[in-house]
C-alpha cells in the first residue's frame, strides 16, 4: 500500500510530488515548471519505480484513478497514443512507462478524497507541497536595451 500525491504552486508553476508507505518509506521530489498532472503521474510512477511487487496506490487524482479504472489507457495505445478526440495523449512520456508497469504487476489503484483528513492522503500531500515551495522560482525576463 502506498499514498500518493502531486501539488503545483499555479499551474504550470513549481510543482512537487511526494509518495508515502503507511509507517514505512517515502520521497519525494519536484519540477520548477509543470503541472499537476504531472506532478500527480510522477508521485505514482515514483512509487512503482521504487517499491517491488503487488502493489495497491492509494491518490486523490481522479485523472490517474479514472485511466485504470476505465481503461483508458486501452484505448490509447489502440489509437496510437491518441485521445478519444484524435489529439495526442498529454504526458505520454509518464503514461507509457506506467502503464508497461501495471501491465507487468499486480497494481491496483484506488481513489481517496483529497483534504478529507486521511492521515497517510494528507502526509503525501505534505511531501508533495513541500517539494513544490522547495522549487526555485522562475527567473524574471531580462530585457536590454541599447
């Protein structure tokens, strides 16, 4: 069992993702220019990367929930890796290693509320914002004239 989680500070902004094992190991990391999203696929492909065999994950992200649930992602690798809009699949570089990994283990996903007080939901949600404050700020646009 694992919590997982992403924040952005604006979106896209400074962004963070962080992974918890109830009483055991967690990271976290983050991006200084991204997405939720992508800080929320990150938290899970994080989890998987870094924790062997079945696994069940535990996210308050209805986008990662729902592709699994639903199969989404069968009907984008049909497509080509496009949308039920014929539009390229967004974040295609975190959902394709993913999915060969939920294809290759016993991995299982369930959707927790987000800020409802679970205690391992929130302490992913800490990692993850956390990361996302520690990120640098984007430089400010320098213009010269001569």
């Amino acid at each position: 069992m694992v919590y997982t989680d992403g924040a952005c500070r604006g979106n896209p902004g400074k962004g963070g993702w962080g992974w918890v094992v109830p009483g055991g190991a967690q990271a976290s990391g983050g991006s200084p220019k991204t997405t939720n999203q992508r800080m929320e696929l990150t938290a899970v492909l994080e989890a998987v990367r870094n924790l062997e065999g079945p696994l069940e994950i535990y996210s308050d992200s209805t986008y990662v929930t729902t592709c699994f649930r639903d199969g989404w992602w069968e009907g984008w690798i049909k497509r080509g890796w496009r949308n039920s809009d014929k539009k390229a699949v967004a974040n295609r570089d975190l959902w394709e290693p993913l999915i060969e990994q939920v294809q290759a283990r016993d991995i299982k996903f369930v959707w927790v509320k987000g800020h409802s007080g679970d205690p391992w939901n929130d302490e992913a949600d800490r990692l993850a914002t956390e990361a996302a404050d520690e990120q640098p700020d984007e430089p400010e646009s320098v213009v010269t004239l001569f």
